[in-house]
RNA sequence: GGCCCUGUCGUCUAGAGGCCUAGGACACGGCCCUUUCAAGGCCGCGACACGGGUUCGAAUCCCGUCAGGGUCACCA
C-alpha cells in the first residue's frame, strides 16, 4: 500500500498545481490504503441497503446504534464512553451496535489510528455487528449526488469565502461584540459562472431555512432547540471535495438505519443543523440522546488528550525552577529546538507531539505513569481491566438507581436503559477507578487475571518479565495478592526476572536499612548467607521456618531480617512476601545477590 | 461576549412533595491487622449553591440570582 500512495504523488506532474486534484488523489490513495489494509473489511457501500434491510420494519422496531470515532490516534475515553453507552443500549435491547469511521478529515485521518482504535474497541470487549467497516471516505459518490441534488433544488450553494476572509468577519463581529452569523452574500449570475470558469475554490453550504429549531432529547428533555436568530447557513462540503461531519453523519446515519444517537452534550446545538438536513433529505429523524460531558479532574474541563501534555509543561517549569536550570539547558539535554520548548512552554494551547514528549519526560524525571491515563490504551498498559474501565466508565452519567455499583458487562447490559443517564457533567476520579480496579482483580478468577496479565505483558513489550511461562506468571499474581492495577505486580516483581547483576540498589535503602547503625544490615546479610546457605530443601515455608527460628533465638523482628534481604534481592525496599521471593528466586540466585550486595560496603 | 446545558458530601451519585435525623461508593482522618508495598476489617468527618415563591409540608414544583460546563471551524 506503500507503492500505492508513492506512486500516486509521484505521477503528479505538478505537485501543488491544483488542490482539487491533489485532494482527490490524496482521497483515493487514502482509500487504497485503508481498502487493502482491511481487506477483510471489503467494500461495504453495496451493503449499506441490506443493513438497513435487515431492519425488521414489521412489529417493534429494532433499536440500532452506532459508534462513530474519528480516526486520529487512539480512543480515549469520553469517547470510549459514548461507544458503551450505544453498545449497552443496543445489547439490552437485542438492537444492533454498528461502527462507522469518520474519516472525512484527511489531514487528521490515518490508517494507523483506525487500528488502534479497533484494537481499543476490542480489547474493551465492545464488539460490533457489521462485519464490513464503513468509512465515510469511500462513500463520497453517494454525498456529492445528494448534495449536487440539494444545490439543484435550491437548498445548498456554493460559497466562495475564503478562509481568511471569513476569520475577519468573525474578527470583526467578536470586535463589536456581537456573535458572528454567516450572511449568504448576493452573487450576480455572471459572477457565478465567472467563478465557475475560473474554477475558483468554494465550499457548499446548507442553506438553512431560517425558522426556530425544536427537538425532544431523551436524556435532557423535550424541547430543546435553537431561536431562528442563532441558525446560519453552514458548511456540507468542503473545498477539498470531502463531506463535513453534518453532513457524512445525517446521511450515513439514515443509511444505516441508525435508531438512536447517543453522544456527548457537545454536540447538543449541532443537533438542529441535523435534523434541518434530515427534513432537506426526506429522512426520518433518530431519537436523539445527548449525554453529560466527563470533565478532567485537574481543569474541571472537557476530559481531552491535551490534560497529558499540561502535565509534562506543569512539571518542566517547576523542574526549571527547582534545578535552577535554563531553557537552553534543557533543549541540549533532550535535543529539541530552544525556541520550540519555547513556544511550548509560554503557549498552553500548543502540544509537544508523541516523539519530543518522552525526550522531555525523560530529563525532567517524568514516567509515561506519572501523565494521567487518558486513552483507552494508557489504561490497557497500565494494567487496568477492560471490564473495571467499563464499569467505571458506565457510572459517569449513569447509574441504575439505589446503591449499586459493581457490575459485571453481563449485568451492565441488563439493567442498561436510556432513563438512568444523568443531566449533569460528570468529573473522571481516577482514585475510584482504582478502586474499582483492585475490586475486579481480587474478585477475578485466576485464569481471568492470568489472561488480563499477559495481555498487559503484551501491551508492555519491555518488561523483564515478557516471556515467562504461565506458570511463573500466575505464581506472581498469587505471590501479589491485593494488588491494584497490573502494572504493580510487574513493578514489584520485575527484579525477579533481571540477571544478578542488573541489580541496581536504591542509595535510600541502601543508606536506611543496610548502612544504619554500623552497618547492622550488612552484618544480618552476613549472618543470613551462612544461615541459608546450608539449606537444601529451598521452600518458603522451608525458609520461612529456618529464618524464625534465628529471629527467635537472636530476640530480632524478622523484619530486621526481611527488609535488608529486600535491599540484597531487589535493590529496594519492596516486594512480594520475602520467603517466597525467595523461594521464585531459586537458592544460588539468592546467595548470589546477597554476596554482591555484600561487597558493594 | 452571544446562545445552550447543568447545579445533593472534596468526587461519582441515590432521591419522582411527607418514607430524609438526606442513603451508598471513592477519597480523607483515626484505630486494628501486618516481614515491605499493597490489600483487608471497624469507626469517623462530610452535601441539598443562594434568595424568593407554591404547599399543611420542598432536596424534590415555579421564578430570579450566582456558579460551573458546552458551543460559536472548510475538526469531528
């Protein structure tokens, strides 16, 4: 697919001559690429009608969904929410749950992001029942004849503004105070056709009929709407040729035979320019369901991928003024550009991209743990559950009423109904989440938590602990018993799996437990390597018994035994229970670190 | 700023005019358990935004004020 998309620049002989053609070669090498890469996706526009079909129109309607994600990196999770939301309510009616890709932005669209976003969907267990994806970039024969139709009858034309001078309008309006309302200028039929010789660049707007807006929400009330005096003529198409999301998402929506539109509140006021186009094209309006919006903590605001990046600027200026260091310090430590950390820095609406943020993080102390989980994926390798997200996830703006909270997606889907969604925006409380978290794995099977496990394993390519076998790994997850997220089972026990000598020992522990007092912990280790040493049968329990019967006779605390053993395997102070530690560690292992911790005094 | 939505413990919420001395969960504080980190057990702190109505009676209905959020793109 690669040849594919070279190969259709390359045969360009003028690059930049023409954005419509540049545009339309983009489009269809976008759609090459994403054809070929899920080919067993197959073309789907042929089967639009047998989806709708397929909606038994006779007795009750069949309730359908649908999620409909725009492709521009991973899922995060307000999105994740509107995508179980749509799904509960089409499981517990036995409706159907359609996906659709919204890729009608191609400078934001990749191919790479749908994947991700599939896997995302996957692994949160919200699968969905057409089994041809559809995307919005590979229907434009069907937009453009209904829109070509629309400009026919009258109800969309073509406007030719600019960009910049619509900015200056909206500059000026904002200048005077007063909202900015797009007014449809008054074209000669000579200018028209002179435009349309010249070729020049335009938009397709909707020509909205002016008139108040009405509609019923099923979450918000009956009633809501827009004054005629808000309404203005809006965009349908773009001048790169490419359907806007009003547009793409009235019509595919009716083609799919969508029922209900669960979505966020942001899109409340869009609603009427949705339901202006469905009366245009003679489409039966959905049932419409605008749920609370999920707030970050820290801001109070819309949740949004940024809130990562606010943390990485937050923690560079406090490390700029804490290591009294310079700009410039920091641009040569991490190999960025001055005035790029600059602009960074001084302009909160700016972001660094995925590859300068860890070359930041890292200088400055920052883990990737430390930024707050914000996409589907962070949790993943985090170490969360897919079915505690999702549970926690279905409470924020929902709740079945009375005192219950934890629910498995078995019993989500029962009890989901449209009525238990809440008006008010909702705060993400990550804390609660963990709590939810730690819930699920203490309560889940050991095969449950063996596959959650390796699937985080999976999503961590670089732990130590990658490639142990089953055995081991259920071994750690009974060793570490009450852990919260999965990530604490790898942190705590990774030194398990490290070579001897890729112990590198904390100066903090090193200093408390085993230098203390003339070196008390370097004499316990000592005493320890000639008390185990002899040991044969190397069990825990073995261990465990051998170990206090020398903390009775020597009237010790078997923590003045546990802590510098600790110190000796792991280089730190914490770990799974220290005697099967050491069991999992194995006896020549064990001695070994204590003789190389040893000699490090 | 215009328009729109929303206000119950710090947070998520239960609550459909008397079942409310406002319930639960998370967080927080204290105690217990404990070989570290966790987990666990018990106890505690803690809210109807404010002001007016309506009513015998208001967290619940109405109005106003205030506060928070959303939205004002050739992004979705």
């Amino acid at each position: 697919m690669r040849a594919a998309a070279t190969a259709g620049k390359s045969t360009d002989p003028m690059p930049g001559a023409s954005q419509d053609r540049n545009a339309s070669i983009k489009i269809q090498t976008m759609c090459l690429n994403f054809a070929v890469m899920t080919s067993r996706f197959v073309a789907f526009t042929a089967l639009l009608p047998i989806i709708a079909v397929m909606t038994p129109t006779s007795q009750k309607q069949t309730i359908i969904t649908r999620f409909a994600p725009s492709p521009t990196g991973y899922l995060h999770v307000g999105g994740a929410r509107t995508a179980l939301f749509n799904w509960l309510l089409a499981r517990h009616t036995g409706g159907r749950f359609l996906l659709r890709i919204e890729d009608t932005d191609l400078a934001r669209s990749t191919e790479q992001a749908v994947h991700q976003l599939l896997e995302d969907l996957k692994w949160l267990g919200l699968n969905w029942d057409n089994p041809e994806l559809i995307f919005q970039s590979k229907r434009l024969d069907i937009y453009n004849r209904l829109i070509n139709d629309l400009i026919a009858r009258g109800l969309a034309y073509k406007a030719y503004e600019t960009t910049e001078e619509l900015a200056a309008f909206r500059a000026q309006a904002e200048k005077s105070k007063r909202n900015y309302v797009y007014k449809r200028p008054v074209l000669t039929d000579e200018q028209c056709r002179q435009f349309e010789a010249e070729g020049r660049p335009h938009v397709v707007r909707f020509a909205m009929p002016v008139q108040d807006y009405q509609f019923d929400d099923a979450v918000l009330g009956a009633s809501q709407g827009v004054a005629a005096n808000q309404v203005q003529d809006f965009v349908i198409r773009k001048s790169d040729g490419m359907p806007t999301y009003h547009f793409a998402v009235v019509v595919d929506d009716a083609d799919m035979g969508i029922t209900h539109v669960l979505r966020g509140q942001e899109h409340l006021l869009n609603t009427v320019n949705h339901i202006a186009l469905q009366q245009a094209l003679g489409y039966q309006r959905p049932i419409y369901a605008h749920l609370p919006v999920i707030l970050a903590p820290e801001t109070g605001e819309k949740l949004s991928k940024r809130d990562r990046d606010r943390k990485i600027r937050q923690r560079t200026h406090e490390w700029i003024k804490s290591s009294k260091k310079t700009l410039p310090d920091l641009a040569a430590a991490c190999g960025l550009a001055v005035d790029r950390l600059e602009t960074w820095l001084k302009n909160d609406k700016t972001q660094l991209d995925l590859s300068e943020q860890p070359k930041v993080m890292k200088i400055i102390g920052l883990k990737e743990f430390d930024l707050p989980e914000i996409m589907v994926h962070d949790f993943r390798k985090s170490g969360y559950l897919p079915e505690s997200l999702n549970n926690f996830l279905a409470l924020l703006g929902w709740n079945p009423g009375g005192d219950r909270e934890h629910m498995t997606m078995a019993e989500l889907v029962e009890v989901f109904t449209l009525d238990g969604i809440g008006k008010a925006n909702a705060k993400f409380n990550r804390e609660k989440l963990l709590s939810f978290n730690t819930d699920a794995c203490a309560t889940a099977s050991p095969e449950r938590l063996l596959k959650a496990f390796k699937d985080f394993l999976a999503a961590n390519p670089d732990s130590p602990i990658n490639g142990a076998d089953d055995a081991a790994l259920a071994k750690l997850l009974s060793m570490k018993a009450g852990f919260r997220v999965l990530r604490e089972v790898e942190e705590k026990s990774r030194f398990l799996f490290l070579r001897d000598d890729q112990i590198t020992y904390d100066p903090v522990s090193v200093e408390k437990i085993l230098k203390k007092n003339n070196g008390e912990g370097f004499a316990t280790l000592k005493n320890l390597l000639e008390l185990l040493n002899p040991i044969t049968d190397w069990t825990a329990e073995k261990l465990e018994a051998t170990v206090n019967e020398f903390v009775t006779a020597k009237q010790l605390k078997l923590n003045n035994i546990a802590q510098p053993l600790r110190v000796a395997l792991s280089g730190g102070t914490i770990s799974p229970p220290i005697f099967q530690s050491l069991e999992f560690l194995g006896k020549p292992s064990t001695l070994a670190r204590i003789e190389r911790c040893l000699a490090t005094q």
